[in-house]
C-alpha cells in the first residue's frame, strides 16, 4: 500500500545511459543524506506510452530513512527536505513532476531525461519547483505555486538570488 516500504527489491530494466544518471543521482543524494533503507518506486520500465516504455524514467513515492521517511504525498508538511531533495533530482535530470505539478503526480515524483537541464520560465514543472522554494524555504507567502511565472514570482526571486546579466555570454 502506498506510503509504506513495500514488499522488497525489485528488478528494473534502464537505457544503459539513464542508469548512469540514476546511479550518479542516487551517489550524490545519498552523500548528502545518508543512504535510506529504500526508495520506494510506483515504476521504472513500464509498458506504457512515454519515457517509462523507453526505460527513462522512473517515479519515487517515498525515500526510507532510519529516523524519517520522506514521503511524497506529505510534501507540504516537509517541503524543506522534499524541496532539498528534488534540488539534487533536477541537477541529474530535465523532467521533474513533483507533487504541486498536478493532481496525478501529488503522490510520486516523476524523473526522466526527456528535457534539457535548464531554467525556463515557460516550463511549468520548473516554475512549480521554484514557486515552492521561494514559498516553502524562503518564506515568501506571497508566491503563489500555480506554475504561472509571472511579476510576484520574479520578484521574489530578485529578493532572493539577485538577477544576473548574462550579457557577456
């Protein structure tokens, strides 16, 4: 049943190349955080349309550790260690659907490489992800995570992280 350890290690087919940036991910998450009991998975390779059935993705439902089960669903209530560990996700990966994305995803990240690691301001997971963070970390309650950039949002951000001209590029 969900938010539970689950019922044991599983076998999961990867693209040679996807399980490299999984198992950099899970090598630097677990320096950061100490190595859990488990990741709780709802699927890598399934046989549905998408990254999943191109062995490129994977979903986290929950991360066990000794003192604390990190538990997606309950983002809200532990957006610290959440917000902190779905950072280390989007460092290794370009899509991330996290529990503000949408109703289908409150439960489970979804993780693939189907997109380019980058700011965007159009892209709605990134937009959710740093909505969260200015709202949850920074405590800038004026942020509403609707996935919509716009002035409130960008200025909380300039509060936070001063702008950066990236003129000489």
């Amino acid at each position: 049943p969900y938010g539970t350890l689950g019922k044991g290690p599983r076998r999961v087919r990867l693209d040679s190349n996807f399980l490299v940036l999984t198992e950099a991910f899970a090598a630097e998450l677990w320096s950061r955080t100490g190595t859990p009991a488990a990741l709780v998975s709802a699927g890598f390779y399934v046989e549905k349309a998408g990254r999943h059935s191109e062995g490129r993705a994977f979903d986290i439902d929950s991360i066990w550790y000794a003192d604390k089960p990190l538990i997606t669903l309950h983002a809200p209530e532990d957006a610290k260690r959440y917000l902190a560990v779905e950072g280390i996700i989007r460092r290794y990966f370009g899509t991330v659907l996290n529990h503000w994305y949408n109703k289908q995803h409150r439960d489970h990240w979804h993780v693939d490489n189907g997109s380019p690691i980058r700011w965007d301001s159009n892209s709605r997971s990134r937009v959710v992800f740093v909505q969260a963070a200015l709202h949850y970390i920074f405590g800038k309650q004026q942020v509403d995570i609707d996935g919509k950039w716009g002035n409130v949002s960008a200025s909380a951000l300039n509060e936070v992280v001063p702008p950066v001209d990236f003129e000489w590029l």
